[in-house]
C-alpha cells in the first residue's frame, strides 16, 4: 500500500484523497478566505471509489493529507465466480482476487465473459491498486 502526503490546498477536483483510510475521487474543492480569527479552508466534496459514498470534509488550508498512489495494470481474466472475479498481471504473472465491479456496464460485460468461456480467454481487464485494494476499471475485448 503506498501513501504520500500533500497539502489540502494542492489538490483538485478528478485526483484521489484518503477518507477514513478509503480512498476516494474528489468531485469538488471550495476555497474561504482566512476571517479574522482564523485560517483559510478547503471545503473537499469526494465519493469512496470502492463504496460509492459521497463524503465532505472541511480542513485548514495549510494541512497535509493521505494521497494514494495509483498502480496501473493489465491482467488476463482466469475465472469469474459469484463473489470475486481471479485475474492474472500479464506482466509478473500474479494472481488475484478482485470483487466485483459497482458500474453496471462491467458487470454486464463479465456476466457476458461469465456466459462465454470462449471470449473469456481473450479478454483482458484494466486493474488499479488503490490503498491495498484492486479495482477492475475497463474490460478489453478483442
């Protein structure tokens, strides 16, 4: 799992914060004046990338926070079942378990590789590591 720290102020809407140790995609940043008894804040409105749960926090401009390193990859699918879809890094041929996809154009394209072992062996998934965690993000069918 590979974390680094940045200021709150740095960061944008489309890049990954980590909210109670979830990582989640910023949606929108808003900026406040520093008043007269304070400091200046940053307004984060985010959604959990694994739990699709909208989150806003609100922190002092100057604060560090987790950011999560994004590690990209392609794997080959070796099984699907009901709970976990088994890919392999076409790359360090390694193994893993991945749950199952929230978007539902995914999870109609697995549900159709599940349904056809024959294009299953061709097709390919985009994976992200995220904070410990592997997401499939695209299906690559040839």
């Amino acid at each position: 799992m590979s974390i680094r720290r940045t200021e709150i102020q740095k960061l944008k809407s489309g890049q990954y914060i980590m909210v109670d140790e979830e990582p989640c995609i910023i949606k929108s940043t808003e900026r406040s004046k520093s008043g007269k008894h304070g400091h200046a804040k940053v307004r984060v409105v985010c959604v959990g990338v694994f739990d699709n749960n909208k989150k806003s926090l609100t922190i002092p401009s100057g604060h560090m926070v987790e950011v999560p390193e994004i590690i990209k990859g392609t794997a080959q699918i070796n099984f699907i079942d009901d709970t976990v879809i088994n890919v392999m890094d076409l790359e360090s041929y390694h193994s893993m378990d991945v749950i199952w996809p929230v978007d539902e154009d995914l999870v109609l394209k697995l549900n159709d590789l599940r349904a056809n072992p024959a294009k299953m062996s061709s097709a390919q998934v985009e994976y992200w590591q995220l904070a410990g965690k592997t997401l499939i993000n695209r299906v690559i069918t040839n």
